[in-house]
C-alpha cells in the first residue's frame, strides 16, 4: 500500500479502535448520579469520531483500491464491522440501563408523593 493511503487506513483503523475505546463504561450506572448528560457525553464524542472516520473512509474509496491492499482492506473491514457491532450492543445496553435507572426514580418519586399526599 502506498505510504499516503497506509496512514489514512491507519487513521480510519485508529479512529474505530478509539470509539469502541470510548464506548466501555469505566463505571456502571448505579456509580454515575444517573444525569442523563453524564450518560450521552461519551456517546456524543462517538458521534463525532464517526462522522470524521466516515468522511475519511469516502475519501479512502474515493481511490479503487489496487490488488495488493485488498487483503489489508479486507481485515480492516471486518475489524470495523466487529467493532460497529460491540459499538451498537454497548450502546443499547446502556440505553437499557439508562431507561432502568430513570424507571426507579420516577417510581420512587411516585410512592413520595403518594405518602406525601396521605399524611
């Protein structure tokens, strides 16, 4: 692969590895205040990283790729749909998680004021 589009596919790759990078929780739910803005920020940064990585990809296939990169182009596929597939099940789990937590509070909000509202 010439050395300019071996750093742009190195760059695509590097941008995938630090989204999913950024998508594991480094604390469950329960640790966070459950503020529904600490829970999207990293989602948010995702979102940026993937409109970059998505920009550089249409620039990357903007160029047929020659015989000899296939084989790498083709690795890399695989490593960004993998890693796409991780991105979606995390991001659904803490959606779930998110839905579970704001659950609990507008349920406990509920017996509050019900109790309040017999005394």
């Amino acid at each position: 692969m010439h050395p300019q589009r071996q750093k742009q596919w190195q760059e695509i790759l590097q941008l995938t590895h630090q989204m999913l990078e950024l998508a594991i929780p480094n604390k469950t739910l329960n640790d966070l205040t459950a503020d529904e803005e600490s829970a999207k920020q990293p989602w948010q940064v995702i979102s940026g990283i993937e409109t970059q990585r998505l920009k550089l990809l249409e620039r990357f296939f903007a160029t047929a790729p020659t015989e000899d990169e296939i084989t790498e182009i083709e690795e890399g596929i695989r490593l960004i749909n993998q890693s796409d597939q991780e991105l979606a099940a995390l991001g659904s789990k803490i959606q779930q998680e998110i839905a579970a937590v704001f659950s609990k509070n507008t349920a406990g909000q509920r017996a509050v004021s019900a109790y309040s509202n017999h005394e």
